[in-house]
C-alpha cells in the first residue's frame, strides 16, 4: 500500500510540471495520444486560381508537391504565366512543366527563402498568387496554340479561310471541315484588320511592301492591300507587337503548306 501511495504522489507531482510547462494532459495512463485535427487543405489539393487566405508558416517548411516536372495542363500554364508576370520565366506558356519551369521555380523560391526544390507547394503557391493577378486569356495563351474559336456560320461551305478575331486563329477549312490551324496576328487600333467576307484576290509567294518596305512572303491579298502572310517580327515578338492590317502568320512551314492549298477565288471571314 505504501508503494502505490508513493507511485500516486509521482505521478501527481509529474502531471502539476506538465501543466506548468504549457503541455496538456488528457487520457489514462497507456491511451494512444489523441489524432490530431485534420488539415483544412489537404496537401493533395489543386490550388485555386485565387489566393486561398490562409496564414503562411513563419518559416520554410517542406510541402506534398501541387505541381512537378511532367505535369501538364491549364494550372501548369496559369502557374507559367505567373511566373513572367515576376519576370522569373521567360518563355512562353505551354503548359508543360519542363526544365525552365523548373528553374524559374528553383528562382522564385531561393529569392524568398524557400526550400529550393523546383517543385511548387502550397507555400510557393500562395507566396506567388499574393505576388501576382489572375492571368487574362492572351497572358496564358502568350505564345499562341490557343484553342480555335467556333467558326463562323459564313465559313460552313465552300473553301474558306476562316479568321477569328477572338482566339487569334486562322482555320482553313473545306465544306465545313477544319484542314489546318494556325496562330495569327491582327491590326493595331490605328490599322485595324477589316472584317466582314472577302475573297483571296491575288498571291505572291515573295511579295515585298513598297508601302512599309518590308518583306510579306506567302501573301494573299483579300481587301485592299490587307492579306494574309508570313511575319518575322510575329515570329519573334509574338503578340506584344502588330500588324499593319493585314493578318499576320508566324508559322512558316504551315503558312508555306496554306500558300500552296489556297486558290485566288477562295473565301476569307474575318469575324469576333
């Protein structure tokens, strides 16, 4: 009796050092320690496209991977886009998650002292979406294969070279069937592109502007001096510039394929 009375006055005193130490004791004497509170986002969770609100750590901390080298899709070209916004990437969006993304990564967290792991967490995420706006449609689609608008009902017959301006593409299509797709370039606002329903007038393969002194190749008239042709400085400077009107190809080895398939006569629609 003497001893279970000395073993109940140790542990008493052990659970009053407890207490005072800021700990907490609960359960008998063997229980298994209670399970901790699930997390309100788990680690497994696709980001949102909007900061989440939640209270960074105060200290870098290892993180399950949201996205990593191989992952594709819509979130990996949002996070791309992101990531020029703070001009640590460069190219593109593509939405592969390849060598540059990597490194671009690897820059944003090694700036901010993250662990440099090149992988994205939920810590890396959300650090970037304070840092950063939502991406427009032309930010994520920056170096073209946007997805081509529906055609217009105009193009549904007949040999057409249908332009939209709203995703930037030129489809060539025949009785209503998509042939070939391309990434186009419009007008500025002081030299608009026209729209409305044209016909190639005339072509030439390596026409030179006398009126911009600037090579055209693979041009096909449609309105008024405005057609469609290979650009160089479209190739190179992508849509942060314009054309003088006329619609603006940077694929030189599908415009070459368009050149030889399209025939004077042949409709052109230009629309929104």
């Amino acid at each position: 009796m003497q001893r279970n009375s000395g073993i109940r006055r140790v542990l008493a005193a052990a659970a009053v050092v407890a207490v005072a130490a800021g700990c907490t004791v609960s359960g008998s004497a063997g229980s298994a320690p209670t399970k901790p509170p699930a997390s309100s986002k788990p680690a497994d969770d696709k980001p949102s496209s909007t900061p989440s609100g939640t209270a960074e750590p105060d200290g870098p901390e290892a993180q399950s991977a949201l996205f990593s080298k191989g992952d594709k899709g819509k979130k990996v070209r949002e996070l791309q886009a992101r990531l020029r916004q703070v001009a640590w990437l460069f190219e593109y969006p593509d939405g592969v998650y390849g060598d540059s993304t990597v490194k671009a990564v690897e820059g944003f967290q090694g700036k901010r002292g993250l662990p440099k792991t090149g992988e994205v967490d939920a810590v890396t995420w959300e650090r970037l979406l304070k840092m950063t706006s939502k991406p427009g449609y032309f930010e994520l689609y920056a170096g073209g294969d946007q997805p081509a608008a529906k055609p217009d009902e105009r193009c549904m017959t007949g040999r057409v070279l249908c332009i939209s301006k709203t995703s930037r593409t030129l489809v060539w299509m025949i009785d209503g069937k998509a042939q070939l797709t391309v990434d186009v370039r419009f007008g500025s606002d002081q030299t608009p592109t026209r729209e409305g329903v044209f016909q190639v007038d005339s072509k030439s393969r390596y026409h030179h502007s006398t009126l911009y002194d600037t090579p055209m190749p693979y041009a096909m008239f449609f309105s008024r001096g405005q057609a469609v042709h290979y650009s160089s400085d479209f190739k190179a400077r992508g849509y942060t510039g314009a054309s003088h009107g006329c619609v603006n190809v940077r694929d030189e080895a599908k415009i070459a394929s368009l050149f030889g398939q399209v025939q004077t006569g042949d409709k052109v629609v230009v629309y929104w």
